[in-house]
C-alpha cells in the first residue's frame, strides 16, 4: 500500500498518483537483482581446478611408473 507522503492517504496497490491530493507516489523498487549470483565465472573456475588436478595427478602417476622396475616408461 503506498502511502501518500504528503497527505497520508493510503492509495490502492499500484496507484502512482494519490487520489486525495494527486502527489506523484514514490514506490521503492524492490531489490531482486541482488539475488543473481555470477555463477558462470565460478562453474569455469571449478572446471580448471578439475582439469589442473587431472593433469597433476597423470604427472604424479607418469613419474611414479617410471620409477617402478618393468611397469613404468623406460626413458
Ligand atoms: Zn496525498
């Protein structure tokens, strides 16, 4: 219900104007857009931890075969 700043008269939902004294009625904007969350720049970020830690742990596992006698890769 927006109340009329000067005159206090309570206007119907919506009404821009005051029916007694015809003020424009400010109506605060609610505030949805603080609800958005930039989840796209996050998914990419996981994405690259994922892959850094494949590639991490296929170097780990390339370097502990060659060091195991006649599994690993004869450099
Ligand atoms: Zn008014």
């Amino acid at each position: 219900m927006p109340d009329c700043h000067k005159c206090g008269t309570k206007n119907p939902e919506g009404a821009q104007f005051c029916s007694r004294c015809g003020t424009k009625l400010t109506i605060f904007p609610r505030l949805e857009k603080k609800s958005r969350k930039p989840e796209n720049s996050h998914s990419e970020l996981k994405i690259q931890v994922i892959l850094a830690l494949i590639v991490l742990i296929l170097i780990i596992v390339a370097i502990l075969m060659s060091f195991i006698p006649g599994v690993g890769i004869k450099l």
